[in-house]
C-alpha cells in the first residue's frame, strides 16, 4: 500500500489516535506527532489507554494492541512474529518506523511542497529514516549501534553523559508532583494521575516533532541542495589539483555526506584530501582548507595539515609555511585558513607535498 493512500484512507470525522497509558518512549512519542503533521489527523485527539475495549474505539492505533495492519490503521511491533523493516534497511522497526514508512512521503511532500512522487521526496524519505528515524527503533528495540562481539573489550575514555533523544523523552516520566521534596504527596484521583502523565506524554511528543521538523527544514533547504553543489565541484576537482585531491566550493555547503556517497560509487577514483571554501558569501571573504576526515563520524583527517603549522596564526604562520596571508592552523591539523583563495590553494598544494 503506497504512503499517499494511506494518508487518504481516512475518515472525514477527524479520527480518534490511541496509544498505551503508562511508561511512554520516543518511538510513540514521535508517531503521534508525526501522524498529527498531516491535516486529516491535525484536529485528532488522542486517547492512551491499554483497554483493548477502548483501543477498539480508535481509528489509528500505534505501540500498543499486538497488531500491525494498516488496513485496519493498527502500527504496534511488539508482537513475536514482526519482522518489518524499512526497505533496505536491516533494523526492525518501531511504531515510529512504522508510522513513518508508511505516512512519511505524505508528510514531507505536504511540508517542502513537492510532489510526492518526485525523486526529491524519496531521497528525503531515506535520509531521514537513516539519520533519525531509524535510531529510535533501534533504540526501543533493543538493538545495539554496534555488534556486541565488536565492543565486548571497549572501554569508554570519558562519561558522555547519555544524552539523547531517548533519554530526555525518559526524564518525561517522572512526575514532580509525585515526588515532592518535602514528602508531601499531592493526593490526585486517578483521573488527575492521568492527565498529568498524558500532558508529559504531550510534550514528549512535542520534543520528538518539533526535532523532526527541524531536521526536514535542514535536509530540505540544506542538504538536498548541496548535493548538487557537490557532485559540480567534485567532477570539476581536477581543474584545480592535477591528482584530484583538492576540491572546491564556491559557498559553505553541508559536503560531507554526498562526498562520502559519490568516493562509495566511484572506487577506481582517488580520495578527495582537502576541501576548500569560502567562510562567508559576501566579496572579500577568507578561506578554510578543511581535512576530509577518515569517515563521516572520525575526528581523525585523512592527511591532516602538517604538523609543523598547528596552533600558529596570522605572520607566524606565514614565517611558518612560506606562505603569505595565513590566518590559523588549528592545534588538530583538521582545519585552517587564509585571506585568500590563492592562499588557501598554496596551503593545500603544499601540505599534499609534506
């Protein structure tokens, strides 16, 4: 069943959502959120509830119920036979998965204006799911970043804190109120008890959304169009680096991905070493020379710039490389700067050679 009819098939009374009461998470968090991006759904109330009676009485069901069906609406994964995964991806999804396999073309054709049959939405649709969606699924089920056999001897350097999306969904769970610090409960009914963890539950749910949106802003009005930008300067690279190792950019563009994704495609062609760009749009602007890291996620540089230049700036610098114009080597090699584009083309042309 494609996405847009599924985003149709609905009622014209705004559709009653339900979801599990209780312990929530930022898989159904970011479902409700998610469903309620698209105008049937918009003026939806929810309901959350384990009464399979009341379930009943729902139009779109997500976490909760042991059914997947979207015939019927129903997007929970917890029963023992669900195996869906989001197409080309191997992590068994969650009801954010879910919801988003089937309702997330609608809901970014609704929000960028294009159609959403067009490439663009679909290119969109899998970043997404990639770069945010499929973590939460993971995450909720139980599914490790790394293959345990992998990590079993690592050892954290450092407490990263574990902050994440997850995580600050899960402080949502606990009730204040609950737990004074002076140990006077607040007596509530159980009707209040409720309320107030529904209203947490809301803005869980609020945090999942307005982050997934920023995201779709992001890839939308950033990503997608450097990816053009990209690919221009990556087959343009030899005009200005014999070997292809320097590429160039008229403008500051999120780069890395589609760099990463194009060397993927192109394995016979030698690895890009330093990426050249202007630090701002206006005329006069100084330049970066950037180390085109190991991967995506490494702080460590293919080929870093010299040691001998790290930390020094402005004349120092200049005495440092032979070159005129240095503006800053920074202490890791992964970056530097130069007033001019000349400038910063000497700095790579000269650490491609150290």
């Amino acid at each position: 069943m494609t996405e847009e009819t599924a985003a149709k098939r609905l009622k014209t009374t705004p559709p009653l959502i339900g979801t599990h009461n209780g312990h929530f998470h930022a898989d159904e968090a970011l479902a409700v959120y998610l469903l309620r991006l698209l105008p049937t759904y918009s003026p939806s109330a929810l309901l959350r509830t384990r009464d399979p009676a009341l379930l009943s009485t729902c139009h779109t069901v997500v976490d909760v119920g042991g059914e997947y069906s979207p015939a019927v609406n129903r997007y929970d994964h917890h029963q023992r036979t669900f195996n869906t995964t989001f197409p080309s991806r191997s992590t068994k999804l969650s009801s954010a998965g879910l919801v988003y396999m089937h309702f997330g073309k609608a809901i970014i054709a609704q929000h960028t204006k294009l159609p959403e049959d067009s490439n663009e939405v679909s290119i969109l649709w899998e970043k997404i799911y990639a770069d945010f969606v499929e973590a939460l699924d993971a995450h909720d089920n139980g599914i490790s970043v790394y293959d345990p056999a992998d990590t079993a001897t690592l050892q954290k350097r450092f407490y990263d804190g574990g902050i994440s999306l997850g995580s600050l969904v899960g402080d949502l769970n606990y009730d204040p109120i609950a737990t004074p610090l002076n140990g006077e409960k607040q007596e509530r009914s159980p009707e209040e008890e409720q309320a107030e963890e529904d209203r947490r539950f809301l803005e869980a749910s609020s945090l999942m959304g307005t982050t997934f949106l920023r995201k779709l802003s992001y890839y939308h009005r950033a990503w997608l169009p450097a990816r053009t930008v990209v690919h221009a300067a990556y087959a343009a690279r030899k005009s200005h680096s014999a070997s292809g190792r320097v590429m160039v950019f008229d403008r500051s563009v999120p780069w890395k991905d589609h760099l990463y994704s194009l060397e993927a495609s192109r394995p016979s062609e030698g690895k890009v070493t330093y990426v050249l760009y202007p630090e701002g749009p206006h005329e006069g602007a100084k330049w970066r020379i950037q180390a085109v890291s190991v991967t995506k996620e490494s702080f460590d540089s293919r080929k870093p710039l010299p040691e001998a230049w790290r930390g020094f700036r402005d004349e120092k610098l200049d005495e440092v490389t032979g070159i005129g114009g240095c503006v800053f080597v920074h202490a890791s090699g992964f970056i530097g700067g130069n007033k001019t584009f000349e400038g910063a083309m000497k700095m790579a042309s000269r650490a491609l050679e150290m």
